[in-house]
C-alpha cells in the first residue's frame, strides 16, 4: 500500500482538557487511486489530512507513505481548500508559481511560467493568466487553487472540501477538470467532501468516518467507473443504488460505535 494509516489516535489540548478527535483510525490507500473521506462535521477529516500532509504528528499510531513514516511536513504533497487564498497582489500566473518559488528554487523564472501555464491551458483559464484574484470567479479562482496544489508536481494530492462553496454546475464542471487533470498529472488523491455525487464521481473507494472521535466506520469501494467526463451517468440506476447505500452507511456511522 502506497499510503498506511495505522492505529493512529490525535487529540487537541488546552488548559484545562483534551479533545480526542480521532480514535484508532486506521486505511491505506494504493498508489494513483482516489479516495474520498466522508463523515459529520467535526469528526477530524481536516485534522487527518493534516496528518497525513505531516503538518502535526499523531499522539499514537503512525503514516507511512511509501514505508517511510511521515515526520514533517513533504514536498510531494499538494493540497487545496475550500477557501482558494489567493494573493491578491500576484496575477493567476503568479499565484500558481509560488508552491516552486519554495520548493524548487533552481528553476529559471521562465520555467516556472511554462508549468504554471501548462496547468492554466488544462484548466481552460490560459487567457487569465495575467488576471488579480478579484477579476476571478469562485470556480476560477478555485482552478487556479488547483493549478496552484499541482505545480510542483505532487505525487499525492489532498483536497479538503474545494467545492463546497460553488453552486452545483460550477461544481459538476471541477469536477471533470479534476478527472482531467489526475489523468494528465497522475496523483494519488485524498478527498474531503460531503457530497456523495462528487465521492461516487471522483472516486475509487469511499471511507466513512464515525462521530468525534473519528474512526473508519467503513470502506466503500465504488465499483463504479465512470468512463465518460459526464455526470450524467449520476443520475443512472447504478449511482443512484450506490448513493443509496452511501447515505444508509453514514446515517449508521452516527450510532457510536
Ligand atoms: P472536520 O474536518 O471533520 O469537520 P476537524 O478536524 O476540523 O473536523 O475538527 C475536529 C474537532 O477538533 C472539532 O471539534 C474542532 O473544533 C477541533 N479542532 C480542530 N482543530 C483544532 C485545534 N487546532 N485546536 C483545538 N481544537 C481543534
């Protein structure tokens, strides 16, 4: 397995208690597969991809990627968020340059434009290139946060609900930029998400998180490859079947274990 979860357990503390958050939580991932995590608000699926991006540690149990444990912070990972963050100040161009500014400072500033408006043209924003964030819409603002999380080339990325603030056709049309871009750059994903369409869509497997504190209620592989780039084939009896099945899984994993 490209990516172990093993065991881990991760609490918050303050003065005067601890907040356990995650609990014995434990899945792997193989390489270049997509997987969405799915469970109630505040059970830790932002504190686990900031485990697994190495950003803190767990209390107990450990990340491997590749066998190796994860420590710190890696190079090899990108990540995006709902809220894009974009510098005002920098162009879309500028913007999606900063990830190699910082990891791979040998580049030349022409090559560092040449990536950033490859992955520009993928996305169909090359003509903004030259544009300030407040130029931008949500959903152009969000591909260029994409853009952004891919420069430098990741093997892993991590989106933690990049979505979720889009209307629902801005977001069916990330979506298929995505497919797009995980075909052209090959990544393994991690996905946060609510929205059982985008995990089905998106993904290759679906874990369902339990209440704080988080553990893997169940794994759900979606056995359901969807070959065109339309979402049409959503609203098919075989998504619809699964969505079903999705939503039962969830409604249980509220139920303590
Ligand atoms: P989710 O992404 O599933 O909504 P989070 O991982 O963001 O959940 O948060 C899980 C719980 O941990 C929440 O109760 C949240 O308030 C708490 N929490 C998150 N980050 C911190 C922090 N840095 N310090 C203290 N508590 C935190």
């Amino acid at each position: 397995m490209y990516i172990n979860i093993k065991d881990i357990s991760h609490k918050y503390s303050n003065e005067d208690e601890d907040l356990l958050v995650l609990k014995d939580l434990s899945f792997s991932v193989e390489k270049d597969k997509f997987v969405s995590i799915v469970g109630p608000s505040g059970c830790g699926k932002s504190t686990l991809t900031k485990l697994i991006a190495g950003l803190s540690i767990p209390y107990k149990g450990k990340i491997l990627i590749s066998g190796t444990p994860v420590n710190s912070p890696r190079k090899s990972i990108g990540m995006a968020f709902q809220n894009p963050v974009l510098l005002e100040w920098r162009t879309a161009v500028d913007n999606i340059c900063l990830p190699l500014e910082i990891v791979s400072p040998q580049m030349t500033r022409k090559q560092k434009i040449e990536r950033a408006t490859e992955l520009l043209e993928m996305v169909g924003l090359k003509d903004f290139s030259q544009s300030r964030p407040s130029q931008l819409s949500g959903g152009m603002k969000q591909r260029v946060s994409l853009c952004r999380s891919l420069v430098h080339r990741p093997e892993i990325l991590i989106l933690d609900e990049p979505f979720g603030a889009l209307d629902a056709f801005t977001r069916e049309g990330l979506w298929r930029t995505l497919k797009d871009l995980k075909t052209s750059e090959n990544f393994t994903c991690i996905l946060i998400t609510h929205d059982l369409r985008e995990a089905i869509y998106l993904s290759d497997e679906v874990v369902i998180l339990t209440d704080r504190p988080g553990t893997v209620k169940e794994s759900v592989k979606t056995n359901f490859q969807i070959n065109s780039n339309s979402v049409d084939e959503l609203y098919s009896k075989e998504a619809t079947k699964m969505l079903a099945f999705l939503r039962k899984q969830i409604e249980l994993s509220h139920t303590k274990l």
